[in-house]
C-alpha cells in the first residue's frame, strides 16, 4: 500500500509537472494538439493505477509532454500555424450567415446562435463580423452603430483610475504586491490602524489602487473604501 500511495503521488506531481510545461495554451485555446497532449498525459498518468505498466506511463508522459513541447515551438512558425493551430473563419459578415464557412468549421447554426446569444447578442443583422477563431471561441464585431458609446464617441476627458493591487487576501499579507508599490508592511500597517483595523488576520480581503493608493477592504460583512491621507 504504501509503494502504491508513492507510485500515486509520484505521477501525480509529473503530470502536474508535464501540464505546466505544455504552456498556458494548454488551458486557455484548447487547440487540437492540446487537447491531445492533456488527454493522453491524463490517461497515461492514471493507467498504472489500475495496471502494472508503471515504467510504461512514466516514458510515456515523457514522450507526449517532449511531442506536445515541439509542437508548440513548431506553431511559432507563421506557415505552420494554419496546420498547427489552424485559422480564423468568418461565419457571419455584415449581418449575414455564410453558411459554407459554417459548415465548413463543423458548427451547427443552432450551435452558433446559442453562443451569440451566450454573449448577449439576439439579432445577427446587428452584428458586422462573428469569427470563429482557432480556438472554437466566437469573436463578435458589433456594426457601427449598434456599437456601445464610449466616452471617445462624446468627446469626453477620462482619468485613469488606477489598478486595484490585493495587499491582504484571507488575513495574509501579499509583500510582493507591497513590494511592487514601493511600500513596507509597517506602512500597511499604519494606513489600517488609522482607519480602524489593527488586526490583519480579521481582514478577508484588501487592496490599494497604484494611484491614488485608495484603500478597499473587505472584512466579510461589507466594503469600506478609504482615501489615503499623504503618502
């Protein structure tokens, strides 16, 4: 049993291992060859589990995570991409359906109005573009008019907010944020205590903007929002 256990966590963390160096692709497009690597890396992974060919999964994982590898170095190379990773297609065009290029990518209309609407689109004559990309995700170009106004159209001035940087999640201090705003924990320290939290750990989450350093923070029960008062 516990050889068994040790063979467990021992494919356990390789396959991890495996996965992280396919890449974020891996997760985040889902292309042909991805999707292959993490299926056969997942199915390698768990089949001495239930048989004896360990020595087998573990050349095996190391065969398709060094395939998976090479495949992705071989789609930075622009004339292998549409092999690799393939192309965008075009499925609806100033309003309307091309349905050879629907067919073509093996999309239903059923399957391409849900996803439409899924983005919160009902009416494709108001739609200039929807591109099904590589990925099998639908990108979607609003014609001009039927485009959200933007603060640009009305010629309006806009300031820049800021970004809100997490300093505590779940009573934890976060000193590399800290560290990226220049800022020390005793620093921290002060801005909570003057606003009433002298206590870290009671804080599930807080955050300061990288501008202003206004200062949000969640205790669990409510949001309190408070303006830095100097530097």
């Amino acid at each position: 049993m516990v050889v068994y256990i040790g063979k467990i966590i021992m494919l356990y963390l390789l396959t991890i291992i495996i996965i992280r160096l396919m890449g974020k692709s891996a997760f985040a497009q889902l292309t042909a060859h991805d999707l292959a690597g993490v299926f056969f890396v997942v199915s390698l992974a768990a089949g001495p589990l239930v048989t004896n060919s360990f020595t087998n999964a573990i050349t095996g994982l190391l065969v398709i995570g060094t395939i998976h590898i090479i495949l992705s170095k071989l789609t930075l190379v622009n004339w292998l991409n549409k092999f690799f990773i393939g192309q965008p297609t075009i499925v609806i065009k100033h309003g309307k359906l091309i349905k050879a290029n629907l067919k073509r990518s093996h999309f239903t209309l059923t399957g391409l109005l849900s996803s439409i609407r899924e983005k919160g689109y009902s009416d494709i004559s108001n739609i200039d573009y929807a591109i099904i990309e590589p990925s099998g995700e639908i990108s979607i170009l609003l014609k001009q008019e039927f485009s959200p106004v933007t603060p640009m159209h009305l010629n309006m001035e806009t300031k820049y907010q800021g970004l809100p940087i997490a300093v505590i999640i779940e009573g934890t201090v976060q000193y590399h944020n800290l560290h990226l705003m220049n800022k020390s924990e005793q620093w921290l320290k002060n801005r909570l205590e003057a606003v009433g939290y002298p206590d870290q750990k009671t804080i599930f989450y807080a955050a300061v903007r990288d501008t202003d350093h206004l200062l949000t923070i969640d205790n669990g029960s409510g949001i309190l929002e408070v303006h830095q008062q100097g530097k």
